[in-house]
C-alpha cells in the first residue's frame, strides 16, 4: 500500500478558518472551542482537516500510522465531524443530536444551528475516551 496523503501541514488554523466561505468561518470556530474543550490538544492541520491529537494504526500492509483522534472539515456540502471509533453504542446520543447524516466514523451537518451542540460534544467525548488506549502523547 502506499503511504497516506493526508499528513500534517504548517499551514496555520487561522488561514485556514479565512480562506472558508464567510458562512462557515463561525461554524469553524465554535468546532476548533469544542475540539480542545474535550481533547486538550490544539488543532493540527492534516490538509484539509482540524485534527486534534494522535492516535496509531496498523493498516493491512503492516505500516504503523497516524491519524487524528478526532476533529472536522468544512467541506462544500456540510461539515464534517470525525468519530474514530465509529457509532456503535452511541444510537440514543444520535438520535438526540438533531439534523445530521452518518458515514463510517463522520457525522455530516449542514449547520450547527441544526444540532445539538451540547450533544456534540458529548459524542466527540466519548469518542476520545474511547480512543485512549491508541492515543500518542507528546
């Protein structure tokens, strides 16, 4: 396999959160609060992803690699949370969040004037802790 192209960047959260469209610069912002309220951890730019923390995999050919624990990306159709360990044992938390839709381990919102945020941060926390024992410190 080859190796993964999203990797941290220098780029700046700041620029980053300037360079998104005027609507979705507060939306950024109160996910950036909500991601170090829970992770402790200021955010790292994988591309075009906020990521907060590290954790380690083992992928199929063997390779260790990192990724984020958690955090977001404002994509063109709605933003996107990352919920590594996926969304078992979280169905009375996704009910209760409001408008959303589901992949893998990502939560897509159109706005988070749709949802919960109370909620959100209750699932992202979740998610962390359950990320713990993979978890990289510096």
């Amino acid at each position: 396999m080859s190796e993964p192209r999203t990797r941290p960047i220098a780029q700046s959260l700041e620029d980053f959160i300037a360079g998104q469209p005027e609507a979705r610069r507060d939306d950024c912002r109160a996910l950036d609060a909500l991601m170090r309220r829970v992770t402790g951890e200021n955010a790292v730019m994988w591309g075009n992803i906020v990521g907060y923390g590290r954790y380690a995999y083992t992928r199929r050919d063997g390779k260790i690699y990192e990724w984020p624990v958690t955090g977001f990306s404002p994509r063109k159709q709605a933003l996107t949370v990352y919920v590594m360990p996926g969304f078992d044992g979280f169905e009375e938390q996704m009910t209760k969040l409001g408008k959303h839709a589901t992949g893998k381990s990502c939560i897509y919102i159109k706005r988070l004037s749709d949802i919960d945020m109370e909620m959100l941060e209750r699932i992202v926390g979740i998610s962390v802790q359950a990320m713990e024992p993979v978890r990289i410190r510096a």
